[in-house]
C-alpha cells in the first residue's frame, strides 16, 4: 500500500495537525512553568521577579490546597461512584424488553447535551433553592424545613449536577458494551444451568469490567476540570468547601491576579491528570489495531 | 434472545425504565414549561399545566438582552471551529489511514493526549497571550483555542471512519489511473463523507456546550450562550421564567442534533477502547 | 505487447527480505499463476507488478520497457482484487467508465465501451445498480468489466475467486479462461487454490518464501516436479513421501509416489496395509491405508473398487512414476 510516493504526501498531511498541537502543547506549558518559577502579579506588572521553586512551596502548603485536592477527589468518586452504578444498572435494563425503547434513551441520553451553566443553574435554582426550588415546596408539604442544599452541602449539591450531567454518558457506553455481548455466551450459560444473577455475575459484569474502565478513566479526565458548574452555583464556597483544583487555579490567577501562584498550581493540575492519562492512554494503546 | 418475554415481564421493565427515563429528563422538562410561565408562577406553583401559559419570557429574553449576539457567538464558533479542525483533521487522518508508518500509533496516542490535558494548565498564559495580541473576547481567538482542544477528537474519529474504508478501492483507483486528486475527489471523498459529518456533529455539540475557555476568555463582545446564561447566576429579582427560556434557547440546538448523535458520541468519545 | 520480465528483483518490508532476488519472464499472451502456500509473496510479487508496491531492487520490464519506477497509472495495466474493489458509491455502468474517465475519454467514446463490456460479461441487466445490490458473482464480472475497458498490456488476478462459493468458483474459472482464449492478452493471477493454477494455466509459478521453487506448465510441475516442496503442492490428494529403508531401496533420501499410481488389489501386492478410513466420491474413491511398516498412505481407487475401513489390501506403485528426492529435498533425475 506505501510506496514512497505517497509516503512523502502523507508526512505532509499530516504536519499542520502535528505542529499545531505540538505548538498547543508545548508554547502554554512552558510559559506556565516559566510564570510558576516568578513572582508576578497581574495588579502590579513590570515587578515580577524570579522567585525559584516559592511558588509551589505556598502552593503546596496552602490549607486551601489540600482542601481543594480533597474536593477533587470527592468530586471525582462521588461522580464515578453515582454513574457507574446508575450506568450499569440502567443499561442493564434498558437492555431488556421494552415498549418505545427508542424514546426512553432519548429521555436519559438528554443530560448529556445541556451546557453545564444551564445544568448548573436549573439545578441550584428550580430545584435546590430552598425558598423557591421544587426540593423546597415538597420539604415545606411535607412540613419538614428545607435543606439548604448550597450551604449545608455544596459539594455535595455540585456532585449531584455533574452526576446528573455524566450519567447518560456512562449509560450509553455501558450499553453499547451489553450489547456487544454475544448472545451465544448467555444462551449457553443458560444451557449449562445458570440463574440470571449467575449470568450477571459471571459473564455480563466481567465483559463489562473493560468498559467499565474506560468510563472510569475517561470521565476522570473530565471531571478532573470541573469549572462552570461551580463558577455558577458556590463560587467555590462557602470558603473552599466546594473549590476544587481547576477553581483553585482560576480564582488565585483571575481573581486574586497571582500569576505566578496560580501557574504553580496549574503545573500540579497537570501533574495529577498526567497520571490518570497513562493509565487510560495503555487502555486506548492496547485496542489500537494498527 | 430468540424467546420472547412474558408480557407481564415486559409491563414492568418498561414501567421501570420509563418511569427513570422521566425522573431523568424531569429538569429538562421542567425548564421548559416554566419558560412559558410568568415569573410569578414559576416561582411559586408547581404547577404541571394548570396555569397562565404566555410566551412574554422568550421576548424579553430575545429583546431587552443581547441574546441574538450571543446566540450568533456560539453559533460561529461552534461552526468555525468545527469547519477549521475538519480542514486539518481530515490531511492528517487520510494520512494516517492509509499509509501508516510504525510511528503512526504512537502519534495517534499523542495527539489523544494532548486531550488529556488539563485546561487549567495553560489558562494563565493563555489569557495573557491573548490579552496581549487582541484576541481577548474576539470570536476568532475562541475559534482558534476550540478548534485545537477538539482537534484531538477530530483527528481520532476521523481516523477510524477512514480505516473502514477498505484500501483496495484506493488501490484500484490508482490502477484505474486516478492521480492523487481525483483519487481524493472522485473515489476517497464521497466515501467519506458520511464519516466526515459524523465528525463534523460530533465537534458541533462539543464545542457548543465547551464551558471552560468560553467563560474565561470573553466578555461582552464575543461570549457565546454558555458565558450568556452564566449571567444569570447573579440576578436581579425574579428571573426564573426569563432563565427557563434563555436556557431552553441555548439548549434546544444541541439537545436536537445530540439525538441523532449517540453512535457518534460512543465513537468520538470513547477512543475506540468499547466498540 | 504484453511481455512482462522481472530482472533480480527484490522486496524487503523494513528489515525482512520477504523476496530475494529474482528473475521471471512471462511472454506476450500468456496465461501465467502464481502459486503457493500463504505468505509465499505470491501477492506481494503480483503486486509489484501493478507498481501498488515500490521494489527494493531489481528492474522489471513491460514489453521491454523499464517501468521500475512508473507509478500504477502510467503502466497500463489492470487489476482484479480478491475484494473486487467496486467503488460502492457508483453505478456498474460508472464503475466500468472510471479507468475511461480518468483517461479523459470522451462521454460517447466511454458508453460505447462500457455498453461493449456489458455485452462481453452479460452485465447490461444490473449496469445501473449500485455494487451493494449485487451477488459476488456478478461483482466479479463487473471487476473483471472494469478491467477489460482498459484495455490493458496485461491483466493482474489476485485471488478473485476465493470469496466465492465452490459451484460459482467452478463457473467463474471457465469465464475468465474463456475471457483469455477470446482477449488473447497475457494473465498472471494468483491463487492458493492448485487445482485453479492446473486447470487456467499455460504456465506454473510455483513460490515458496519468496523464491520460485519451480517454473513450468501444469504437466510438467505433475510429471517432473524439481524439488519435494513442488511435489507435495502439486497434485490432489498431495503426493505420498517415504522416508527410511523403503526410500534407501531406490538409492534416495526421500521416495514420492502419487495416489493414483498406486496400483490396488483385494488380495497382495508389493506392500500390505488395512484400510482406515475410505472416502466415496462416486467416481473415485481415497482409501487411507495403514501401510505395514511405511505409515499412512493414501491411495486412489475407481469408484467401484470394494475396500472398506478395516480391509486388507495389497498396493504396488508404479515404478516409472516413482520420484526419488535426495536429502536437500532435490528431485533427482538419474
């Protein structure tokens, strides 16, 4: 199929591709770890200084640090924990006999394609606001007093929007995958004597386990720079409560105008996706026929 | 399965999964139907139906606020973008499909890795540089960052929609003494261009609903609806009715296109790791 | 015209030379098959042919032209793939014009042809289907329609009947010998399948690990096979090799002896064995025989012959069709 002739063609081809997402990957990062090494403040330009490693020191030893990575990782399971369950369960029974299948994966699919500022602000307002939010009326029918979900639970409130968001994704893949599945496999288990949950167990969840993976991993990589919706709903807070990694980054470099404290923690931002990527990277390498 | 279900099994799975499909869509639809009630109403009943219908929110919305612009933003950066990483994804994909070299499936993870990377990472010089060469709240400079974030994906789904054209009919049209040009024109195109629209639905939705670089990098002139409805998270007074029709507005787009895009989604996002 | 002759020809895909050097000739009008186990080179070698291949060494000569470095348009030559390769988003009629167009024939000059070629292959029924609604046979022809258009030096087969059914296989094989008695232009086509490189070939080459094991036609590669690779490919069911004391009897290292030169009896013969397994075909039958101290034989029997499984019987081979190969695999002559 190659013959040098089209080999020369094809670098070709492939070369404004490359060298922009070379130029896209290389340009910005470097810049960020040059901000990360200054002392630079957007209110006070022309002052920066070099300042070595200082930057990650504060960084890394800010108490909102840790509390952001903590809410990142929270953030991160709570979500995953929230889909993959729904995810498997739902494909599970989508996968079954049912009238107007089609339209029933409209119905979930749906969430998937709402920007998050409008998820976000549906959410907090029309559902989560104690006075005049759903949540509230039925609290108040009920006669119990509303939960004030964005002060009493912000990340938790956040978890629910993005789970809400990311559980069709998970649903869809997981039931491609089911149905993937070669009914063969199940009809002979059957035949061999197996219950339905043994089959679950047995066959269906095992075949799962690698879709299940590239969900986990993919929407880590996502959910890892949750933004909108907590720019549009806490705000990060109150306090850091509901401030995650990317917040963090964002509010010290554009709102608190730290250049160089914020590069420092872009930097780790990186770090931490970095590995999630390898892990997901293997999976992908590893299904690439070429 | 070659038997079929009992009818009773099937009434109970389809109550059960109707009954979650609703629960899901619930807020979707909820947005909806408070946009045609008044900002009175929409606070304070529950109601389903039972109320005074009126379309007054979505000409407030399209009238006293800036909505057509913004709707005009997103609709020129998600088809700029999109059109610009079709004009460099599919050189690249073609290339990559049909003469693959040894270091075509590391390139390949590579550029799906640029993916990975987190936004954050490059938010500071990004927004310098873009302060500093004009392009701050510009359409231009948004399509230019979309077009490189999605690029990655374009490439991939690209890629794979190509590989399933068998090479041989390649093969033959060269035999058939088509010189490149028309091998692409006349035989590789239409082709692929089922594909290519595939890829091209795909990165609309994606680029549509983006809601990171569209917050941070514009302001009034060039923010597209995902920066338009983040206004609203700081109202003046009532603002429920207003927000529900702004929103169904923004969303009504995507949610439509999105239907007919779930195979593609599996595909695009995905990365080929579940077929 | 359509001489073609490959001189030291060469191929390596990175670091492995998949075929060493080589020389080939093939003459103007000649029905010539490649032939040979998988991953012989015997597509890589049609390939290079086409020019879809570029040659890592060596030249090789259309009608004493040096085409080496010609890229496949400029060769004038045409290709059926074992896929058929039909541009799925064409008509047959547009599929067939293609070549035509893209040598910028004009429309009238294009639909004469094409209405000719449908005449040829019996294609004017489906000319304005899409290959989507068409079997593998008719698929083929239209493959084949494509071909002929050109009006090519020569025709380049790879496989083109291994997708199809056995009976369709059958038919197809005498189309395309028909198409070469008619066309007179010369043919390589490659196949695994030996008994189609028997029945369509003028001439034989036969591959192994990219080196020709032997070049000849069908009868001579039956009667005279050079080496022992040749011997065991050529001829169904493949030729029995012994070994051991009964080879060293006849002065070799390796003796063969096809079924159907063993001469059978209900009662003795020159060797004894009981029959294992009989297969019936009607007109013959294969008995496969334990053979006191040689092993498994098989043997072909008329379909009347009455031997089953567990009966004796005696088998005496024909001694001029005996082969004698010595320890390098060799056919030896004296």
């Amino acid at each position: 199929m190659a013959t040098d002739h089209s080999r020369a063609t094809a670098r070709l081809m492939v070369s404004p591709a490359v060298l922009l997402l070379l130029a896209w990957m290389i340009v910005p990062l470097a810049m960020t770890l040059y901000f990360s090494l200054l002392r630079y403040n957007l209110l006070s330009p022309g002052t920066e200084s070099f300042t070595g490693l200082d930057n990650y020191a504060y960084f890394l030893t800010d108490p909102a640090f840790f509390e952001a990575l903590g809410n990142t990782l929270l953030l991160v399971g709570g979500v995953l924990l929230i889909t993959i369950t729904g995810g498997v369960l739902l494909a599970l029974l989508l996968d079954q006999p049912i009238w107007g299948q089609g339209i029933v994966r409209i119905l979930v699919i749906a969430p998937f394609f709402v920007m998050p500022t409008v998820s976000a602000l549906v959410w907090k307002n029309f559902f989560m606001d104690p006075v005049n939010g759903l949540f509230g009326h039925a609290a108040k029918a009920l006669g119990v007093a509303p939960f004030e979900f964005f002060s009493q639970a912000p990340l938790f409130s956040i978890i629910l929007i993005v789970a809400w968001q990311w559980l069709p994704f998970a649903t869809l893949i997981l039931l491609t995958a089911i149905q993937s599945l070669d009914s063969e496999q199940l009809e002979a288990s059957e035949m061999d004597g197996a219950s339905a949950f043994s089959r679950f167990r047995h066959i269906i969840l095992p075949h799962l386990a690698r879709a299940i993976t590239v969900v986990i991993l993919i929407q880590t990589i996502f959910l890892l720079s949750i933004f909108a919706e907590i720019l549009v709903t806490t705000g990060g807070g109150p306090g850091y409560a509901s401030t995650n990694l990317t917040y963090l980054v964002y509010a010290q470099s554009l709102l608190q105008f730290d250049v160089g404290g914020g590069s420092a923690g872009g930097i780790v931002a990186v770090v931490l996706a970095n590995i999630v990527a390898i892990f997901l990277m293997r999976m992908v390498g590893k299904n690439l026929d070429l | 399965m070659a038997r079929e279900a009992t009818v009773g099994t099937k009434i109970l799975w389809t109550s059960l999964a109707w009954g979650i499909g609703l629960l899901i869509f619930f807020p979707i639809f909820w947005t909806i139907l408070t946009s045609f009630k008044s900002e009175a109403e929409a606070v304070s009943s529950p109601a389903l139906w039972d109320f005074d219908w009126t379309l007054a929110n979505y000409t407030t919305v399209t009238e006293r606020s800036p909505y057509f612009l913004h709707f005009t933003n997103s609709v020129v950066i998600s088809l700029g973008s999109t059109l610009l990483a079709i004009l460099i994804g599919v050189p690249a994909a073609w290339a990559m499909a049909f003469s693959p070299t040894r270091k075509t499936r590391g390139l390949l993870l590579w550029m799906l890795s640029t993916k990975m990377l987190p936004p954050v990472g490059v938010l500071v010089p990004l927004y310098l540089l873009f302060r500093d060469t004009g392009l701050l709240d510009t359409r231009t400079g948004l399509v230019l960052v979309l077009t490189l974030v999605n690029l990655p994906i374009v490439v991939w789904m690209l890629f794979t929609y190509f590989r399933e054209i068998p090479g041989e009919i390649l093969e033959a049209a060269r035999m058939d003494g088509a010189n490149l040009k028309s091998e692409i024109l006349h035989v590789l195109t239409p082709m692929a261009l089922p594909g290519i629209a595939s890829t091209m639905l795909l990165n609309v939705i994606l680029a549509w609903n983006e809601a990171f670089w569209t917050l941070n990098l514009t302001a009034a002139k060039a923010a597209p609806l995902t920066a338009f409805i983040a206004s609203y998270s700081s109202p003046e007074g009532l603002f429920y009715a207003k927000l529900s029709a702004a929103s169904t507005m923004a969303i009504a787009p995507v949610l439509i296109l999105g239907w007919f895009s779930q195979k593609q989604l599996v595909r695009g996002l995905t990365f080929g790791a579940v077929k | 015209m359509g001489s073609i002759t490959l001189k030291g020809v060469t191929k390596r895909f990175d670091d492995v030379e998949v075929i060493p050097p080589l020389d080939l000739t093939i003459r103007d009008g000649e029905f010539v098959v490649f032939v040979g186990p998988s991953g012989c080179g015997k597509s890589t070698l049609l390939r290079l042919i086409a020019g879809l291949e570029d040659v890592s060494g060596g030249t090789m000569e259309l009608d004493g032209r040096d085409v080496t470095a010609l890229p496949p348009a400029r060769r004038g030559l045409a290709m059926v793939f074992q896929s058929y390769a039909l541009y799925p988003h064409m008509s047959v009629r547009k599929n067939i014009a293609f070549p035509l167009k893209m040598a910028g024939m004009d429309q009238a000059a294009i639909d004469a042809k094409v209405d000719g070629a449908a005449k040829v292959l019996n294609l004017a029924d489906y000319i304005d289907r899409r290959p989507g609604q068409l079997s593998g046979g008719q698929r083929q022809r239209v493959a084949i329609g494509r071909a002929i258009v050109r009006e090519p030096s020569a025709f380049l087969f790879d496989e083109p009947l291994s997708n199809l059914d056995a009976a369709l296989r059958g038919n197809m094989r005498l189309e395309i010998a028909e198409l070469h008695q008619s066309l007179a232009t010369t043919m390589v086509y490659v196949t695994h399948d030996q008994i189609e490189a028997m029945t369509m070939a003028d001439r034989i080459v036969v591959l192994n690990k990219g080196v020709i094991e032997q070049v000849g036609s069908p009868l001579e590669l039956y009667r005279s096979p050079k080496s022992l690779f040749v011997a065991g490919f050529i001829g169904s069911p493949t030729m029995n090799l012994l070994t051991g004391d009964a080879a060293a009897k006849q002065g070799a290292h390796t003796i063969g002896i096809r079924p159907e030169h063993l001469a059978l009896s209900m009662d003795a013969g020159e060797w004894s064995g009981v029959v294992t397994v009989s297969e019936h075909l009607g007109s013959d039958t294969f008995l496969h025989v334990n053979v006191d101290g040689l092993g498994t034989m098989t043997a072909r029997a008329d379909g009347e012959f009455p031997a089953r499984h567990g009966d004796r019987i005696g088998l005496t081979p024909d001694p001029a069709r005996l082969h004698r190969f010595d320890a390098a695999g060799a056919a030896m002559t004296a």
